[in-house]
C-alpha cells in the first residue's frame, strides 16, 4: 500500500463522505418529488430521458433534460472558475451552496411544483449544485470517490475485494474509504427519504446545513 496514503480516516475523508450523502439527497428528492428525474447521477438521468423519449412522454424528457443541462453548467462553470485564483481551494463549495440554497429557497416559495418555469427552476438548481460537487469532490481528491455517482467506485471494491480474498489478503485502506463513501451515500437516502415524510423542510434543508460543515472542516484542515 501507498505509504502516503494515511490508514486512518481524515477530515478530507468525513468531507467526502458528507458530500455523498449530499448527492444522494438530491437524487433522492428529484426522483421522489419531481417525477423520476436524478441531479447528481447523469448515468442514471441519461437512461430516464432516452426511457421517456422513447415512450413518447415529451414532459417527463424535459425534466431529464433538464437535469443534464444543470449538471453540465455547474460543472463548466466551476471548471472555468477554479483555474482563478481566487476561486481555488475552498471557495467553489460557494457555488454549490447558491444552487442549494436556490433549490431550498423554490420549496419555501413553491412546494415541490409538478410542473412549468418553478419545477425548471428547481430541477436546474440542484443538478448545477451536483455538477459544481463533481468538480469539488476531485479537488478533494479522496480514493478516487467522485461523491455524485458510484457505478465505477462500486465495480472498483468488488475489483480489490475479489482480489483480495483470492490472495487472502485484507482489503486495501482505499477501498475501506471507498466503501465509507458509498455507505455515506446509501445513508444519506435513507435518511431523506425518511424525513420527506416526516419533516420535507428538515429533507430540503439538511443539505445546505451539510455543505456548510463540509466548507467548516475543508477550512480547519487548511490551517491545520
């Protein structure tokens, strides 16, 4: 193993971690309350809208579309900003946090719309949001977690578990971190889906609040 990589968890480590649980959040929210659409998984969005395209419901396209827009715009944006000195480092979580709070702010004014400019509104939000954390999460740069879509992180544990028991040996400490990562995420769906049914405003705004302790940690680790 990597003698630079630390066996122990870390504050970049719980920073991923919170922002898995962020992402899956989102997707959690778009796919329950605006009619099975994803923010952060673009893999899963994309099969949603060729599935609602090919089954000729032109609305529900629209909200994939959408999505992937947002996405694609959070991600250029923060790309193109975090080249500038001043938004490097920590600064372009802020970006993440306006879409987030943009998307909070649409369910104080509006509910969860069902359809028109406000469900636009919101669907872009969130999406621009995830697509800024996918620039954010690899400035973090934690094992390889992109902390918005775990297909190629869970074929990569299956890969080191797999060889790992063939060779009788203990999982790799990257793969620890990979799987705490992946956890976060399930976790965090878990968790909001519960509170859309118990507390929708603790569901809309229990995200936020999270990015904010994700910018407290980045910076305490940063003076550290």
């Amino acid at each position: 193993m990597n003698s630079a990589v630390p066996a122990s968890f870390v504050r970049a480590d719980l920073r991923i971690q919170l922002l898995s649980a962020i992402a899956a959040a989102a997707d959690v929210m778009a796919f329950l309350r605006f009619h099975d659409v994803f923010t952060s998984a673009m893999t899963g969005n994309l099969a949603l809208l060729g599935l609602a395209l090919g089954q000729g419901h032109l609305a529900l396209a629209t909200h994939s579309l959408f999505a992937l827009l947002g996405f694609m715009l959070g991600a250029i944006v923060a790309s193109a900003l975090a080249e500038r000195p001043f938004w490097q480092g920590e600064r372009i979580l802020l970006l993440e946090l306006v879409g987030l709070l943009i998307f909070a702010g649409g369910w104080w004014l509006w509910g969860f719309p069902t359809a028109g400019g406000q469900l636009a509104v919101m669907i872009l939000a969130s999406a621009a949001a995830m697509g800024v954390q996918s620039v954010l999460a690899r400035h973090i740069n934690v094992a390889g977690v992109p902390s918005v879509v775990f297909t190629n992180t869970l074929t990569s544990i299956l890969i080191s578990l797999t060889r790992a028991a063939q060779q009788r040996q203990r999982p790799s400490w990257m793969t620890l971190q990979q799987v705490a990562a992946l956890l976060a995420y399930a976790g965090g769906a878990v968790l909001i889906a519960t509170l859309l049914w118990l507390s929708p405003a603790w569901a809309v705004n229990l995200p936020w609040l999270t990015l904010i302790v994700v910018w407290i940690l980045g910076r305490h680790e940063n003076t550290t």
